[in-house]
C-alpha cells in the first residue's frame, strides 16, 4: 500500500501537467468544435454550425488541397533524398564527421531564422539563388512570388532544414546491415541498383516506413515557413491547414470553427499517427 | 564492414570529391553567405550581380543589430524560457518514469498507456483549447505558459522509463537495505546511472524550446516578454537587410555552439527515440 502512496506521489506532478495540458484540452477542443465561443457569455451549443461554416468556405478546400500537394511534394523529396544521401554517405569511409555535421547543421538553427534566411535567398532581384542562375546563364524563377513555384519553394526550405535527422537516421539503420548479404549479392553479379532494391531496402524498411509516417504528420502540420514567408500567398497559393486554423482563431477569434478544423485535422493525422505507434512497437518488440 | 560498393577505384573518389562539394555548397556556404552579408551595407547587398566577399566591411552591423533590435532583452527571455522548460520538464518526467518503472503502482500501466495516447495527438490539434487554457489560467505573458505544456512530453517520459527499465534490480535491492529512501535511491544510485540518457532528453528539451515558433507566438502577446523567434519575425519587415541578417547570425550562435560542443549527445540521440534497424 505504501509503495503505491509514494509512488503516486512521485507521479503527482506529470499527473497534473498531463491532465491540464494534454487530456483535458482534448476534451474541450471536441466540446469547442460544437460550440460558440465569445469571452463576455457562457458558451452557446451550435450544432454542426462550426462545421458547416468551414465546408462553405471556399478556403477550407483550397488550404487541404494546398496541404496534400505540400505534403506529396515534401515526401518526394523529403523522403527520397535524405535516403539517398544516406546510402552514398554510407558508402564513403572519408572525411564521415564532417558530413554528418554539415547534414545537420541546419536542424540545429531555429525555424524562424531558416524562414528569413531562405526568404532573402529567393528575392527575385538581388537574391542568392537568382544571382548564381543568372550567373551560370540559366533562366531565373518567382520562387515565392508565383502561386506555380511558391509551394516548392517551401518544400526546397524544409527539406533542406531538416533532411539532417532523417538522413542520420536512415544512416544508422543502414549500419545494421549485415555484409555477407551484400557479398552473397556479389557472387550473384549483381549491380548497384539490383543491390539497393533487394538488399538495402527491404533490409531497412521498419525505418523507412516510419519516418515515412512520422514526416506526414509533421508536413500536414506546417505553419512556420509559409507563416512567416509567405503568409498564405501568392493568391492563396500557400494557405495550409494550420494556417487557415490560425486565422479562424486569431484573426477572426472564432475559436469554435477552428477546433471544428482541428478536430477534422486531427481525425486525418489519427490514422497516420496510429499506424506510427503500431510500426514502433513492433520494430521494438 | 562490407557496404553496397567496395570502391577504392577513381569511381569512389570521384563519389567522394563530388559528395564534397555538393554537401559544403549545400550546407555551408548559404551559412557563408549570410554570415558575409551581414558585414556588406545595404546599398551593395542590392546590388547585381552580388559582390562575393564585402566591398566595404560593416562590422558595426553587429553590434548595431544588438541596439536597433534590442536583442539582449530577447536572449535572456529565450534563455529563460528554454532553461525553465528543462528545468520544469525535467522535474515533471524524471520521478514519474522513476514511478512507473521502479516503483509499479496500482494502473501505473493504464497512466503510461494514457501518457503514450497523446503522442498520437498532433501537437497542433489542441493548439486552441490549449490556448484557451492557458488564458484561463493566466498564464499568457508568463514564461510558465511555455514551461508546464512543454513538460507534458509522453515521449521522454517513455524514453527514461525504458532506461530505468534496465538498471538491475539488485542494485536498488542494496540500496534499499542500505537504508536509503526512494527519494535518495532516485538521487544517489538511478540518476548517476542515467547520465547518458538524461544528457539527450536534457539538450533535445532545450534545442526544442529555443526553436520553438508558434507557442511563444500565441503565449507572448507582449513584445517586451517575446522570445528571439518571435521578436525576429515581428522585426523582418521594418529591419535594414544587414541588421536583420546580423540579427538571425547572432540568434543561431547559441545552438550551433551547442550543437557543436554536443555532437555526440546529439547525434547517438537522435536514433534514441525508440527506431531501430
């Protein structure tokens, strides 16, 4: 009976914090979805209100068909060069430090100052990217200011932000690689590409497959990068999800409609987030 | 150990040479660029094609982004936040994974599966109520609307758990007979023990709240509680090119000197969090 007083008492404090910050807004962030908030009464009960607002606004489809293509277009190349890097990078026995250092230095710089670095690279005129294209004689690019390249161009940023985790990771799993298969491979005559397809592969796919997930959940959520670069622009061309609950909520103070649209965000991310943990517990096991 | 080529030939140096070159032009020099920029005024940073090292070195740019933008104030808010957010997470999670791993209550197995349930919550789907509670509480403009959220973290609560998992019985056992409490078996023996762990729970908490964006934005609605995040955003449109770029160099020197000082930690870290070949 004492063991479990005291260690209740060693659990009190994240039992708190667990219950004011997690559990219950969950809770209240469903309630919300029903309700009209305003600060001065108690809240009304709408209905579906909240919901019905949001699928009238012509918005709410521009900002999840922004979203998906954000999210493909960040798995294309979010997923596949980081594991590519990875597998060159596995191959090479020089100068290893330094690569994985440089790899993940940009993991290391807050988001903010990622934004407003690349947001001076992509100016049209005087911008880095631009200057080097006009200078090689290629033609130059909008970058953010045309709603055709304003999403790759946030793609371009957040990849190369945070590509540094994934490809060390992708690293390590590529180190438990057993060699004779590779060996076996060889007496096979087989080539490079034969050997990634069915060695490299399928002998990493636990990982692959998870940060697969992982990087979904994350990508849907975007905010910092078109928040701060383009703020939705051009033309709505960058309006995400989570900015558009950003809106409802801080703009507009309509913190009804917008858990309504978390609620709807979080029943998508659910799925992804469940498959995560089912992969993670039996690649723990 | 035997990998996808065996290469020695040109082939693998010209691998190598070329991985080279595109990793530092990748990596390095758009961090070059910036660091450079900062010491060019304006007037050249406008101009094309760009100059590549400075016509006219400004380093007053600096200092004078230090005055113009009052960073001083907002480091030591970051500071404050980040370092609070440690040291309340670690308070929070390192005697409840104790609890749950050493000590076994009674439905200790339901609390972790509760803890664990909010992992599959995206972070920013209980942005709102969340909000709303911290505005109940009044915790905006407080560092501690930061600091209690952010100490709500499942995954480190599980990570330190699954260490203190391993550490053998028996040694607690001889604590125990000892005469050392649950509090001093904690302190004396499981912490020391934990060091590795606690070290990259430890800098990834502080690296995660020096980066963090959108909280700090909804909790510090007054600029003079903003961290260097927010304050730099709210800066950009209105900050001469060179100062504002001075101002981001200087804002990234903490995390990459830490980086730096950590690699290890960090690195052998990252493959931490529960993922495995």
């Amino acid at each position: 009976m004492r063991r479990h007083v005291t260690a209740y008492g060693f659990l009190s404090a994240a039992l708190v914090v667990f219950a004011v910050f997690s559990w219950y807004p969950i809770v209240r962030g469903v309630v919300l979805s029903f309700q009209q908030v305003n600060f001065v009464t108690s809240p009304d009960w709408v209905g579906w209100e909240n919901f019905e607002r949001l699928f009238a606004d012509p918005l709410f489809g521009v900002a999840w068909r922004n979203t998906l293509y954000f999210t493909l277009l960040a798995l294309v190349l979010g997923f596949g060069v980081p594991f590519l890097t990875a597998v060159v990078l596995n191959e090479l026995r020089h100068a290893k430090g330094y690569f994985r250092l440089l790899v993940y230095l940009p993991v290391m710089l807050p988001p903010v100052v990622t934004a407003l670095l690349w947001k001076w690279f992509y100016d049209p005129g005087p911008g880095l990217f631009n200057s080097v294209l006009r200078g090689l004689g290629l033609p130059t690019s909008q970058w953010l200011d045309s709603a055709d390249t304003s999403m790759i161009s946030l793609v371009l940023v957040i990849t190369w932000a945070n590509m540094g985790s994934a490809t060390l990771i992708y690293l390590a799993a590529l180190q438990t690689i057993p060699g004779e298969l590779y060996e076996a491979a060889d007496l096979d005559g087989a080539g490079i590409v034969k050997k990634v397809w069915h060695i490299t592969i399928p002998q990493t796919k636990f990982v692959i497959l998870m940060l697969l997930l992982l990087q979904v959940v994350a990508t849907m959520q975007v905010f910092t990068e078109p928040f701060i670069m383009t703020g939705g622009g051009p033309e709505e061309s960058t309006v995400t999800v989570l900015l558009l609950l950003y809106r409802y909520a801080f703009y507009y103070n309509d913190f009804g409609t917008a858990s309504a649209l978390s609620l709807i965000l979080f029943a998508v991310l659910g799925v992804f987030s469940f498959l995560y943990l089912k992969i993670t517990k039996k690649a723990d096991a | 150990m035997r990998t996808l080529t065996r290469g020695t030939g040109p082939a693998y140096w010209i691998v190598l040479i070329g991985t080279l070159v595109l990793f530092t032009a990748a990596f390095l020099l758009p961090l070059v660029w910036v660091l450079l920029g900062a010491f060019k005024p304006p007037a050249e940073l406008a101009q094309q094609p760009p100059t590549i090292l400075p016509r006219t070195w400004e380093p007053g740019a600096y200092v004078d982004a230090w005055n113009y933008m009052d960073l001083g104030r907002f480091f030591l808010n970051t500071f404050v936040v980040a370092i609070g957010a440690w040291a309340v997470q670690m308070a929070v999670i390192v005697p409840a994974a104790y609890a749950l791993s050493k000590l076994r209550p009674i439905f200790g197995n339901v609390v972790m599966g509760l803890m664990l349930a909010t992992l599959m919550l995206p972070s920013t789907a209980i942005l709102v109520p969340v909000y709303l509670t911290l505005t109940d509480l009044d915790l905006l403009n407080n560092p501690a609307g930061i600091w209690l959220p952010a100490a709500a973290n499942a995954l480190n609560v599980y990570l330190l758990k699954r260490f203190f998992d391993q550490i053998p019985e028996e040694l607690l056992e001889a604590a125990r007979i000892d005469g050392a409490g649950t509090w001093t078996t904690l302190v004396r023996i499981v912490l020391p023990i934990s060091r590795p762990i606690l070290a990259v729970v430890s800098i990834f908490a502080v690296v995660a709240a020096w980066k963090d964006f959108i909280w700090p934005l909804l909790v510090f609605p007054d600029p003079a509680k903003q961290t260097l995040s927010v304050a730099l955003q709210r800066f950009a449109p209105d900050t001469p090119i060179n100062l504002l770029l001075a101002g981001l160099v200087l804002a990234s020197l903490p995390m990459v000197a830490l980086f730096l000082a950590f690699q290890r930690h960090i690195l052998a870290g990252l493959t931490a969090g529960g993922v495995k070949g």
